[in-house]
C-alpha cells in the first residue's frame, strides 16, 4: 500500500483544513494559522489519495475503495485499519519535524502493524530520509489509536502503510 505525499511547507503551528485539491482526488492539508502580514494559510501538506480529516466511517464509498485497494484481497465484510482520528495528525507533525530537522527532500516508508482492539503493536521503519525523522514517525505511529481491520466481519490485526514523499517546497 502507498500513501503519497508531497511537503511543500515551511515550518508549521497546527494544521485543520483540508480541501480537494483537483478531480484527480488528491488532498491538501493547510496549516491552521497564516504567516504574520499575510491572510493565506499556506500548504502544509499535499498529494494524498484521502482527505486528511475525516475518520474511515466519514470516508465516502469511493475513498474507502481507494484504501481497500491498496490490499492484496478485501472481501466486502473486510475492512483496513484506520487512524480514529483521520490521517492529519500523523502528516502534520511528520511535516512539522521534517522542517525542524531542515529534510529537503527524499521518502519515509512505514508499517504499523495494529492489532485486533485497534492498538499499535510495532512499526517497521524501511527507509527514511534521516534516522531522527523516521524514529519520530514511528512514535507517531505508536501513539495513535486505530479503528480495528474487520476480516470476514470480526475485528483481526492488519498493517497499514504509509509512504511519504518530500520535495524541496517554495520558502
């Protein structure tokens, strides 16, 4: 599974909106607040297949296909895990550290594998930009709560994939 992102930030403070950014259904995650002497809320993050504030039950039927297809084989009763509080919380703060760590560019590849309550039990780190961004991701990973993957209708232990890729954004 592949989420594609695209940081063209700079340094962030909180992040709320986010917005279809064409009919290619990719998503942009602006920051909460503009830069002082300027109205415009710059982008935080952007390039995502999902919107970055909706939890899975507020994902419509499109989007939820969109996840479901990034698994090998999903019956109808099966269902991803999923971020319960959406997918904002995990790129915001990736983006606001890689900011903080002066990352330009390059990609972050992770695993977490939840189990069967919704709970994160590991995350593999297979490649990052910089050792501190990809052990921050992780601890990320490790502290958010998930909705549960559905197999057959019962809640069951799944991965759930994120791929991140930064590009060098405007100053």
């Amino acid at each position: 599974m592949r989420f594609h992102l695209l940081c063209v930030a700079v340094a962030l403070a909180t992040w709320a909106t986010c917005v279809a950014a064409d009919d290619e259904a990719t998503y942009t995650l602006k920051r909460d607040t503009a830069r002082t002497g300027s109205r415009i809320k710059r982008v935080a993050v952007t390039g995502h297949m999902l919107p970055y504030d909706k939890t899975y039950s507020e994902l419509t039927t499109v989007e939820q296909g969109r996840l479901k297809a990034q698994y090998e084989q999903m019956d109808d009763g099966d269902e991803p895990p999923f971020p319960v509080e959406g997918l904002g919380h995990f790129y915001g703060s990736v983006s606001e550290m890689r900011h903080k760590l002066r990352i330009s560019e390059g990609d972050l590849d992770l695993v977490v594998d939840v189990n069967s309550r919704g709970a994160p039990t590991s995350v593999s780190v297979f490649l990052t930009p910089d050792d501190k961004l990809g052990r921050f991701a992780a601890s990320e990973l490790m502290r958010d709560k998930y909705k549960p993957a559905l197999c057959s209708g019962q809640p069951c232990a799944m991965q759930l994939r994120y791929f991140v890729h930064f590009i060098r954004g405007p100053n």
